[in-house]
C-alpha cells in the first residue's frame, strides 16, 4: 500500500512545535518575567527584552535548529561534525559542552522553584496560605526559612523530571503540552481578567510599559537580554537538542515565529495578572522570586472556588516547568547515549548532581542567586554568541539555505543579516556595557 508522507512530517513538526514549546514556556514566563521585571523598573526594562526576544532570540533560535537539524545528534557531537565537515575546528564541539554544564546549572535552582509551585497546589487546596495580602506573604516567607519542606518538593519534582527523561523524551510529552498549553493560556486570561476587575489595572500597565529610559541601567538591560535566552530556551543547546528531531524540509523560520509568540504572549500575561494585585495591595513590585507566590494567590483566596481553580493552576505551572526542565537535561543525557552509556544511568547522574545543587540553593540563598545569574546572564548570551557566529560565519551559507527552507528570499537573508551581525555585536556591547 502506497503511503503519503506529508501526514509524517506534519506531525513530526507539530511534535517538533509541541517539544520547543514545552521547553520555552515555563517558570521563565510565569515566575522570573514578572519579578525581574518588578526589580528593573517596568516599562523600560520590558521593551528591551521584546527588542533582544525579536533581534537576538529569533535568529538563534532558528540558528540552533538549523544546526541541530543538520547534525542530527546531540548538540555537542553536531557542531563538532559541521565544524569538521566545514574544515573549521572541532572545538566548536565545546559550546555543546558549556550548554550541558549551563543546563545542568539552570536545573539547581529551577527544580527549587518548581518545588515551590508544587507546594502551593497543596496550600491552594488546604488553603493553606490564607486569604489575605499578610498571610498570604507570611506563607510564602515560612516556605522559604523551612529547608526541609523546600528540599522534600525540589526531591520530588528532579525525581518526576529525572523519570520522564530517563523514559526518552521524544515520546510522551507532545501530548501533555497539546493540553497543557491552551489549558495555561485559559487560565491566564481568567487571572488578567481578575486583575482588570479587582486589581490596580492602570497603575500595573503604567508599570509594565511607561517606558523611562533615563532609569536603565547598564546591568537591567544584562538582565533583560540574559532573560530572552532563558525564556526561549537558547544558547545552552536545548532547543539544538530538539532540533535533531526537526522534519527535513518543514519551514524553520514560521515555525520559530509561533514559539515566541506564544513565549511571550504568556510572559506578558503574567505580568498583566500581578501587577494590578501588586498596587492594589500595597505590595511591592521589585520584591524579588516571591512575587508570583504572594500575587497570584490573593486571587484564588479570593473567587468563588478558588481552592480548586489554585491547585489547577499550580498543577499548570508544574507541568510547564517539567516540559522546560527535561530539556535541560535532555542536551547532557544525549551526549552521555552517544558516548556509550545507557539513558536511564547517565539520566540518574545528571540528575543527582542537579539535586546536589539543589540542595545547596535551597541552603544558601546566595547559591541560587549565582546561579540563577550567571546562567541567564553570562552562560546563556555567550553561549548564543558563538552559535550565531558558528552558523552565521562558520556553516556555509549553501548550508544554512538549504537548512532554513526559506528559500533565499529576504526572510532568509535578513535572517542571516541580524544573525552575523546585528546579534553578535549587540550581545557584545550588552556585555561590555554591563561590566565597565
Ligand atoms: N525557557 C524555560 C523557561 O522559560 C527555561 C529554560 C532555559 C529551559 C534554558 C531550557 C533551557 O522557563
Ligand atoms: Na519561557
């Protein structure tokens, strides 16, 4: 019987779409946006980050999965075979290598946080935080000084992530982010609208888009262009990773549209649900990675069924946080399979020296905040940096054509414009600005 492949490779670029969605949306949108955009100022702060998601994050992203498509391998393995097959060194190999070490660094205090949502299904249903602004920061505050609590949740979540990976990724996880994705979105727009209603509307849009540009610092805009590599997922190999998985000739650059779209759609949706709580209830807005967990919570402690609609919503945030956490280690796993060892042992390993990590973040707060900056902030970008400067100057263009499916049109070659040049330097003078 004669078979059509376009239904294959339909659903194997949706499969690719579902896999990099549920990596790019996670805590990153729901939790670190809004509180990195509360500690920068607002407005400012947020059109620098939509201009690195649009001139930065876009063209890497396609650049990762162009890469990984052509090697079809684990992130390390194909830049070091494209390098070779393009008479370059093989060392490019070792931007791989930083990405697993950036992944696994990533996962330290990721799972810590996902930990806390996982808590706060529990408290949503107890009703456990209470139904007031102080209780509710009280919670908070008594989650953070209990190490035991901390560390119980942070062990479960790295257990599930470790258990999905060690599974195989590829399979399973397309469906859950199939529901899990338009479910989320239902949920934000139900929480903006709470926002809207019962919420400083006005003064929480002021903040998050009166733009006072005299107010930036060298450093917010670090922090903000860090933020558009962590938030879709780029620079550490992740989305590289996925795109090994990418269809031969579906088209890169429409499909790299959606995912951020739909990144920072959410991102945007988040904050547009705390901020109005934040002024209405006299909390403050640069209060730091509490902020989703004494915003959000003022609302489910106040609507009718709030305990159910809490504990959904929490349910929602662990699972984007599993989707966005297996993808940091899967790039680590994948070149432990190439090297010879079995899934389910180098899973094990790498997800044990995350939950080490784990565990000292939850000890010494300054542990998570290093690595919460130096991964976005420095690892993140550099490791972007090279990978645009791998596939902008190293792979031939010949390559890259045949890659994109663009077609050579000027979609194509103004990607390939922003990607050797307007990226790099502007990654570069983001850093040097930042650090004299
Ligand atoms: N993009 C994820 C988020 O926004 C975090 C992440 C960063 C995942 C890097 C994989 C790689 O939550
Ligand atoms: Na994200």
């Amino acid at each position: 019987m004669a078979q059509s492949p376009a239904p294959i490779t339909w659903n194997s670029r949706l499969t690719f779409i579902l896999a990099a969605t549920g990596s790019a949306v996670g805590l990153g949108n729901i939790w670190k946006f809004p509180y990195i955009t509360g500690e920068n100022g607002g407005g400012a702060f947020v059109l620098v980050y939509l201009a690195c998601i649009l001139l930065i994050g876009i063209p890497v992203m396609i650049a990762e999965i162009m890469a990984g498509r052509a090697g079809r391998t684990d992130p390390a393995h194909s830049m070091a075979a494209l390098a070779r097959e393009s008479k370059a060194t093989p060392a490019w190999g070792l931007i791989g290598g930083l990405g697993m070490l950036a992944g696994l660094m990533i996962m330290m205090f990721y799972s810590v946080v996902a930990g806390w949502a996982l808590d706060y299904v529990w408290q949503s249903i107890t009703g456990g935080y209470g139904d007031s602004a102080e209780s509710i920061e009280a919670h908070f505050n008594t989650l953070l000084s209990s190490d035991s609590q901390q560390l119980l949740w942070h062990t479960l979540f790295a257990a599930i992530t470790a258990a999905v990976v060690a599974a195989g990724v590829t399979r399973g996880i397309g469906r859950a982010v199939d529901i899990l994705m338009p479910t989320l979105l239902l949920f934000m727009v139900m929480l903006v609208v709470y926002a809207f209603v019962k919420g400083d509307f006005a003064a929480g849009m002021h903040f998050m888009f009166d733009a006072d540009f005299s107010k930036l610092s060298g450093e917010a805009i670090l922090v903000a262009m860090g933020h558009a590599f962590f938030t879709l997922s780029l620079g550490m190999g992740a989305i590289m990773a996925y795109g090994a998985y990418f269809p031969g000739h579906a088209s890169i650059g429409k499909t790299v549209l959606a995912i951020a779209a739909m990144d920072t759609v959410i991102a945007l949706m988040a904050g547009a649900a705390m901020f109005p709580l934040v002024f209405a209830n006299d909390l403050t807005p640069g209060q730091g990675p509490g902020l989703m967990f004494v915003t959000l919570p003022i609302a489910f402690s106040q609507i009718e069924g709030g305990a159910f609609f809490g504990s959904i919503f929490f349910i929602l945030v662990s699972i984007a946080a599993l989707s966005s956490s297996i993808s940091l280690i899967e790039p680590g796993v994948a070149w432990m399979e190439k090297r010879g060892l079995k899934r389910p042992i180098a899973t094990l390993m790498l997800a044990g020296v995350a939950w080490v990590g784990g565990y000292f973040s939850i000890h010494y707060g300054a542990v998570f905040n290093a690595l919460d900056y130096i991964t976005a902030n420095i690892m993140l970008p550099l490791g972007g940096l090279f990978i645009a400067l791998f596939v902008g100057w190293v792979m031939p263009a010949q390559r890259t054509l045949y890659e994109s499916g663009m077609a050579g049109g000027p979609a194509y070659r103004s990607w390939r414009f922003v990607l050797r040049y307007i990226a790099p330097i502007g990654i570069l003078v983001v850093f040097i600005n930042s650090f004299l």
